[in-house]
C-alpha cells in the first residue's frame, strides 16, 4: 500500500495553490484510551484538518511539554503498544483518506525492528514518519527502509541549527521540513514570531520542500500568523489539551473537531507571503 507519502505532497501541495498554509494536527495514539484516540485523530481530520500527525506514546518525551508528557503517560498506563499505533493510522486513513504520519522517538523504532515499523506503517497507509531525535548522520538505515516503502522521513529544524547544518538535514528529508520554534521561554510573543519566521526563511534557501511550523499555536489568531510566512502550521498541545479538559470521550471527540474548524479558517485568512 506504499506510497502514500505522495498524498501528502500533494495535500501540501493543494494547499499552496489555494493560496494557504496546510493545517496539521498532532495527536498520540492510545490517548485517551485507544479507541478513543482513533476517534480523535478522526475528529482532528474531519474538522478541518489537511494532515495528523499519530504521536507514538514516549516514557520520556524529552522535547514534549507537560500537556503531551500527561497524554503519553495515559497512554502508557493504559498498556498503548506500537499495533495500537498502527491501528490507529491505518483506521483514520482508511476514514478519511488524508495523509497520516507517526511522530516518534528512535528508541522505540530502533527496539521493535526498523525494517518491521516501516513494513507494517506502509502496510496501515502511512504516509511517514516524523523523528524529531534521529540525527540525520545516523539515519541511513532509516532512510533506506522509508524509501523503499515510499514513507516520507520529516526531519525536525530549530533556530539554533546553522544554515550549514540546516542544509544538511532538509538534503535528507522528506514530505516536509518540520520547524520547531519554541514559545514562551525565549522571549515575548512578537520576537518568538520573528524567529520562526526568520528559521522558514532560512530553511526555504537550503530547499524545495514544504517547511511547516510547530509553534505553541493554539488558536485561530496564531495560525493565521504563522500561515503568514509558513506551509503549513502544527498544533499538538491544544488539540491534547481539549481532550484532557473534556468531562468525557465524546466532549473531548466534539471539541476537538470545533478547534480544528477554527483553526482551519486561520490558515485560510492568512494571505501567505511566499
């Protein structure tokens, strides 16, 4: 069933000839419980959203926040195994027929078989995977496998990589280039757009690939900021957040679908500058 990381350059690709940034939602699997997070990633796509990003439940999810860490040890209380995983990318995809990729950690890949994961991820119609902590020089065995199951490998930015090293990674990836800008430590709101927007500008020199911005974005007015001057915009915190917030697993399904309608309309207000 490969290939479907075609899907998602087209998806991307459909959402710059509609003059807007893409809209891509993250959500972990077995959160919060299994079924319930199939219904989630649903709702996600349903509501608006053009790709999701299925997140593989991490004991130690070092560049996640504290809403997500909560999600993940949910999850993993509740016993989320990697079929769980698989199941909840080939059940969305099977739904709605949109792009959908896992979000993961090497370590658990690296533990379950490389071969094995891009096999059975192609196999559920996955589109690819996004791994935020492969660094791109000990990804060859990764690359050869996702290529040969036609998976995309989105490699992860930050504003303190060199252009230099920007090169390096966007050469190597895949599907899109994930930009990470971290919110609310480094500084004021305006300045930490600023640098989200300097880091697309400068990983745009270095490729053709679609560059796509995590940012803390939780509403419709921040979306239509980053879909100002990125590809497409990523929100994980605030969908999770929905959930965790909700009095139960059909609030938490319908709040999620209502999010991802306002953020939807976010990106399309924002007139893209590039």
């Amino acid at each position: 069933m490969g290939g479907t990381s075609r899907l998602l350059g087209d998806t991307l690709a459909k959402a710059k000839a509609e003059n807007r940034a893409a809209l891509i939602a993250y959500l972990p699997a077995g959160f919060p419980t299994v079924d319930g997070g199939i219904e989630a990633v649903k709702a996600a796509l349903d509501g608006g959203a053009d790709v999701v990003e299925v997140g593989l439940p991490h004991s130690d999810p070092v560049l996640d926040g504290p809403v997500i860490q909560t999600a993940d040890d949910i999850a993993l209380r509740g016993g989320v195994k990697i079929a769980d995983v698989m199941r909840t990318v080939r059940e969305a995809f099977e739904a709605t027929g949109k792009p959908v990729l896992v979000m993961t950690y090497w370590n658990p890949i690296d533990r379950y078989g490389v071969e094995r994961f891009t096999a059975e991820l192609a196999e559920a119609g996955g589109a690819g995977c996004i791994l935020p902590d492969l660094p791109v020089q000990e990804s060859a065995l990764w690359r050869e496998h996702a290529d040969k199951h036609g998976l995309a490998t989105v490699f992860v930015v930050a504003p303190s990589s060199r252009d230099e090293r920007l090169a390096t990674i966007t050469s190597a990836g895949s599907g899109f280039v994930y930009a990470a800008s971290l919110m609310g430590v480094t500084g004021t709101r305006a300045s930490v757009g600023e640098q989200a927007s300097d880091l697309v500008r400068r990983t745009r020199a270095t490729t053709d690939l679609p560059v796509c911005v995590g940012l803390g974005v939780s509403n419709a007015e921040q979306a239509a900021e980053v879909a100002s001057f990125a590809d497409g915009v990523i929100v994980g915190s605030a969908f999770v957040k929905r959930l965790l917030d909700a009095d139960d697993q059909a609030a938490g399904v319908a709040a999620v679908r209502e999010l991802a309608g306002e953020l939807a309309r976010g990106v399309q207000r924002a007139h893209r500058g590039s």
